[in-house]
C-alpha cells in the first residue's frame, strides 16, 4: 500500500486540544479522536469482537449480504474514499463486489497509523484493487482523493459503523453537508447508523463485563501520561457508560474517585478534579428508523437505499448527492 502522509500531529496540537477540552466550563471533556492511538485502536478491535458489541457484527453482516446490491446501484467505474476505516475487515465485501466489474482504487482515511497498516494487510491482496492509504484528518483526506480522482470516475464515500453518532447531532448534519460541498452530483455516500434499542443492551455494549471498554477508555489519559508528561493516576479513575435519555446517546466519562491534583506539564496545565467529578470521552447516539434518509435529505442527497439488520438494529443507508 502506498501511504500519502501530513506530518504527523505536533505535541503542540495534541498539548492545545488537551488544554482546551479540561479547562471547559462545566462538564470538563477530552476529545473522542484522540482515543486511537496503536494501543487504543488495538482496544477497540477487540471491542468489536465482544459479544455485547454487536454493531460490528451487524455492520458487517449487512455488507455481506447486500455488497452486491449496493454497488449494481452505482454508476461505473467508481473509486472508493473511505473515513475512519479502521482494520478495513468490513469493507471487503463492498471492494470485492466492485473487483467482479472493474479495476478499483480503495482510499482509506485515517488518522490512526496503525490502522492504516491494519486495512493494508488485510485489503492489500483483493485482485484488482489498488489501496492508497491518506494519514490525514476527514475531510482534508476526502478533498484529497476528490481532487485527485481520475476524470470521469464518481466517488462512493463509506462512513461506516455509525461514526457519524460520534457528532452531536447538528455538528453530524454540518459533516455531512461539508462531504456533500466536496463531492459532484451523483457520487454516493454509504452511511451507517446505530439504531435506538434496549437501553440495558446499549449500556452493556459500552461497558462490557470484561473490562476491555473501560481499558480503551482509560488508555485515554495513559496516552497523555505518555505523549505529554501527564501524571494522571488510572487507579482513581472509573470507566462510566450513561444513557442520556434527551439526546438519545450512549455517553463514555471517567469519573474521579479522590480529589486529586493532576499535572499534563507539555500542556503546561494543572487541574483539580473532585471526588466524583466526571471527564466526558465520547458520545454515541443513536437513530430511529429513516432518520439517517431525513438527514442526507436536509444535506443535499437523496436516499437511494436502506438495508436493516435483523439481529442488531443497525442500518446502512446509500445516499446520493444531488
């Protein structure tokens, strides 16, 4: 895989976005992306193997079942931009199914190294599929590969496993008109989307009884400690899942068990955190049925298909710019 590289983030960003995100007023936050480095990523690959996670699973399963289908609904040839691809598992069965017809290019979009490495080992070898790997943020990869594609090849964008409920929902409508601003009429979006269930079954996907979610969640400050000369002490720390019935999301906090003094000194930062004094990790909400459609609508495309899980409400949604 050929890997187009920015530089890699400077301490200094890291050091401002930490600052900024702790010294919040109110509800202190660390933000959701900086999970992933390699010790997080390989975390929440196990995640998704866990039997109380099952939206890989169904993300997956949709995928297989329906590749087929999805691509006959797309214009041809078509290259493939990929945001947030992870180890890239998922995604063979859609690349696979383009192979059958034509030569594709495969971008995958990640800030995460290691998960580049991950899709290439796994992705690399599919006959007539060519993997150009983009270590860039979102949007910058997506402009990257949207100016660079070859004349007269649309764009099929995957956004899968229901990152998009990692925005709240207005900054998740304002993405996705920012994708649609990038592509040309007629290019498409395959969207995923987590659908509402049994709470007691979504708090159990992010609070799992082996400890693995807690792991990836605390490895949040560990990585702090490491990249930026924290001190924070994970034994006083609590991985929390809440359901916040208002905004329809799942809600990953660290919660402090002490009083306690921390020092992040690449930050240049000291906080006092209280007994029982939350940090705010990530958020995951979920849909209902046709909202993802109602979403692509207010965002200039029309929904052109939508498949549904029969085990784990999960949806993908193919959505075309207009």
């Amino acid at each position: 895989m050929l890997t187009q590289t920015l530089p890699l983030r400077h301490v200094s960003e890291f050091a401002a976005d930490i600052r900024e995100s702790l010294t919040k007023s109110g509800q202190r936050e660390l933000p959701s992306k900086y999970l992933y480095d390699e010790v997080g990523s390989a975390l929440f690959e196990t995640i998704c193997v866990l039997p109380e996670y099952g939206l890989t699973r169904a993300d997956a399963r949709l995928l297989e079942k329906h590749a087929r289908e999805i691509v006959r609904r797309l214009p041809s040839p078509v290259q493939v931009a990929e945001l947030g691809s992870g180890s890239g598992k998922k995604t063979r069965w859609i690349l696979e199914a383009l192979s059958r017809r034509q030569k594709t290019f495969y971008y995958p979009i990640e800030i995460s190294p290691s998960a580049l490495a991950a899709c290439e080992k796994e992705l690399g070898q599919i006959d007539l599929v060519s993997v150009v790997g983009h270590e860039q943020p979102y949007l910058e990869g997506l402009r990257t590969v949207a100016e660079g594609r070859l004349h007269g090849n649309n764009l099929l964008v995957l956004f899968l496993g229901s990152t998009i409920g990692n925005f709240d929902r207005g900054a998740g409508e304002e993405f996705l008109r920012s994708v649609r601003a990038i592509l040309h009429e007629g290019d498409a979006l395959l969207l995923g989307t987590d659908l509402e269930k049994d709470i007691h079954q979504q708090l159990l996907a992010y609070d799992d009884p082996a400890g693995v979610t807690a792991a990836f969640n605390l490895n949040l400050l560990a990585r702090i400690n490491r990249e930026l000369r924290g001190d924070f002490d994970l034994k006083c720390f609590r991985h929390e899942a809440r359901w916040n019935a208002v905004e329809r999301r799942i809600e990953m906090h660290l919660r402090s068990t002490c009083r306690q003094h921390v020092e992040i000194r690449d930050a240049g930062l000291r906080v006092t955190l209280d007994e029982d004094e939350s940090i705010w990790t990530e958020s995951s909400h979920k849909y209902r049925m046709g909202e993802a459609a109602e979403m692509g609508s207010r965002t200039g495309f029309r929904c052109e298909g939508l498949w549904v899980d029969e085990e784990w409400a999960f949806s993908q949604n193919l959505l075309i710019a207009e």
